[in-house]
C-alpha cells in the first residue's frame, strides 16, 4: 500500500487535537476524516471505507478501546490507539481489544507519522484479482475461453467465425458493456452505422445459440446507451 494514498480517520474529543492532528497527516500526503466520538466515528464508517483509524481512548460515552473491540467483530482495518495513560495494563488492554498500536501521549507528530506508516507497511498488498476463469457459465451453455469453444452439455454449439470472435470478446470482458462501435472496431471492420446495425444482426444470431428466450436475453444483454454485455453465472 502506498503510505500517501492512504485515507485515515482520527477519532478525537477534543477539537484541537483533532484538528491540529488532521491538518499535520494532510501536510505529509494522507487523505483524513475526522469524528468526534464514537458514534460519529461509526457513522462515518458506515459509508467509507479507510486504511487506517487513529483513536483517542479516553472520549465521553464509548471509549476507544470498547470500540476498537466491537470494530473487530466485522473489519480488520488497523487501529493505533491514543491516550494519556501509559501504564503497561492499560495498553495491553487496548492492543486485547485488537489495536495495532498504542501511542501515549504527549508525543510527538513525527513519532506518530512514523507509527501510521509502520503499520501501513505492515498490512498485506490488496490480493489481486482472481485472473479470467477459463470457462463460463451461461446457464446450461458453457463457453471455453482458451479454446474458444461453445458447449451445451457434450455437444459443441457451432459458431460462425463472427460469432466466434464476439465471443472472445466479450469473454474479455465479462459484466462490461461493450459499444457497438467497439465492436465493429475490434471485429476489424470499417466504421459507420452500417456496420454497427450488422453487428446488431449477429449479436441476434449468436443470441440464438446462448439464449433459453433469445427475446428476453438473459446473458447477452442490451445496456442502454452503453452497447453490450456478456453477464455470465
């Protein structure tokens, strides 16, 4: 994860410290939200997602490490907890409860810029996305995408070599919607409405051989505005 593409949110009661705190993170590159308690803090979580959360312990109604402890219960967005109390009991209450880190205060902002990207560094690069399956399912049809082959059940559906190529195109890019004009440029012919209305015709033709309803596609779908889209199960 790049440290500067990291989005914070700091959790705070008091307004200074919030605040001196939010404008020190966006001068070294973080993107940062601020909450003033804990319920606020839940709000925002509710409807964005961050790569790190920085917590006051010590806040009226639910204190930082209850919701760090409830917070664990559904995501593992890493926490370092603030707060003035530095005995031993207390920061392995907090790291129990699930924090990363703990960081008493007064402390410096360098030391915790420093902490924040250790932690960053510490979590795993997002997985990246499973590659292409090699075949789809498209109900009781499936497609082979290496082969480029059409089956239904153990017999091959025959496909034109048009239809053929459209469908190594959308396999390329399934749940997508696909411009007919796309189309026709990658199907290597000229542009103009003549060709897109005749990839309009063989988009009916292949419907044919995937469809149950080739009136009601299921799988080859129409998006309006957008072109079309190959919507495998």
């Amino acid at each position: 994860m790049s440290d500067i593409d990291a989005h914070l949110l700091i959790v705070d009661d008091d307004e200074r410290i919030r605040s001196l705190l939010q404008k020190f993170l966006i001068r070294n590159g973080f993107l940062v939200s601020a909450a003033r308690d804990a319920a606020h803090a839940r709000r925002l979580l509710s409807g964005l997602d961050f790569d790190m959360i920085v917590m006051d312990v010590m806040m009226p109604g639910e204190d930082g490490v209850s919701l760090t402890r409830d917070l664990r219960q559904t995501m593992s967005t890493p926490i370092l907890l603030l707060t003035a109390k530095g005995e031993t009991t207390d920061r392995i209450a907090g790291l129990e409860a699930g924090a990363d880190d703990y960081l008493s205060k007064p402390f410096e902002p360098k030391e915790l810029l420093l902490r924040i990207n250790a932690i960053l560094r510490r979590m795993p690069e997002p997985e990246a996305k499973d590659a292409a399956p090699k075949v789809l399912s498209l109900g009781p049809i499936r497609y082979d995408i290496d082969r480029g082959e059409l089956w239904r059940g153990d017999e091959i559906v025959r496909l034109t070599a048009t239809e053929s190529q459209l469908m190594k195109i959308f396999s390329a890019l399934p749940g997508e919607a696909i411009s007919r004009a796309k189309l026709v440029e990658d199907l290597g012919r000229d542009r103009g409405q003549a060709q897109e209305r005749a990839v309009d015709v063989q988009i009916t033709r292949l419907r044919r051989k995937l469809e149950s309803d080739p009136k009601q596609p299921r799988y080859l779908q129409t998006v309006r505005g957008a072109g079309y889209m190959l919507a495998p199960d």
